[in-house]
C-alpha cells in the first residue's frame, strides 16, 4: 500500500506533466495556423485593423485569435506587428506598419499609407501568444511560455 501510494503521486504528476505540454504543443500548432489565416486574411483585406481588446473576426486582429488557441494574445504593438513590405530588386523594404497604440498606419521615410499599401506588397503578421499552465506544479515552476510565429502573404492584385 505505501509503495502504491509514492509510485501514485509521482505517476500522476508525470500524466499530469504530459497532459499539460500536450496542450501547449496543440497551443503551438493552433498558433502557427491561426497566423496563416491572419496573413491571408490581410492579403485581402489590408487596411481591416483595430485597436479593440477583443477584436472581432472582421479584423486581422480578430483572425489571430479566431481559432481555440490555448494561450492569450493582447493587441497591442508588443504582442501583435503587422507590417508592409515592397518588393524591389534586392530584399524587400519595409513601408510601413500598423500601430495599435496610435490606431493608424505608421509610414516609413518616403512613403505614405497610399504609396505602400498596394496590390503585390508583402504583409508579414507577426504574433507573441502567451501560454500559462494548467498544472498547478508547472505553473509554479514556469509560470508562463510565449510562442511566436509569423506568417506572410503577398496582397492579392
């Protein structure tokens, strides 16, 4: 009885360890695709921002947190960067992205929302996701992950 009861608890916190970090790698794979929808959602739609703390599936934004991720993303300009790039010779050369905290498009030298937001300019959706553990053990010990993906698509002619 007393050694079913220490192999018990430590079989419990390794099935609870696997539980937890299988919900965070689903997390991670749900992120990753929620970033590729955000991107071709914009090659669509280019101008459809928001500053709303819940944005709406209307929205680049809302298209990031559309699909049951198990983490939380904010938006504002540290956890969400959409940013506008136009293809030139060389590498592509960024044009301007789009402020949460201004709610507006902020322009690069030289160029303006009309000059860079055009068919055949390459959006890059960048998004931080904050992950917190379910298991009490790993949530003391970790406290949180952040996964970062990214996702592009070249605005539709």
């Amino acid at each position: 009885m007393v050694e079913f009861a220490l192999v018990s608890l430590v079989l419990l916190v390794i099935v609870l360890g696997i539980i937890d970090f299988s919900y965070l790698f689903a997390g991670r794979t749900e992120a990753y695709q929620a970033a590729r929808v955000a991107a071709r959602f914009a090659a669509t739609h280019p101008t459809a921002w928001t500053p709303s703390a819940t944005p709406d599936q209307t929205t680049i934004e809302g298209n990031l947190t559309l699909t049951a991720v198990p983490a939380r993303l904010l938006n504002d300009d540290t956890h969400i960067t959409i940013s506008y790039w136009l293809p030139g010779a060389g590498a592509a050369v960024q044009c301007g992205a789009y402020s949460a905290a201004s709610a507006a498009f902020v322009a690069q030298a030289g160029y303006s929302q009309a000059t860079c937001v055009l068919p055949g300019t390459l959006i890059k959706v960048h998004a931080t996701y904050i992950y917190t553990f379910i298991t009490p053990m790993l949530k003391a010990t970790f406290q949180t992950v952040t996964l970062v993906v990214d996702a592009s698509a070249l605005e539709e002619l």
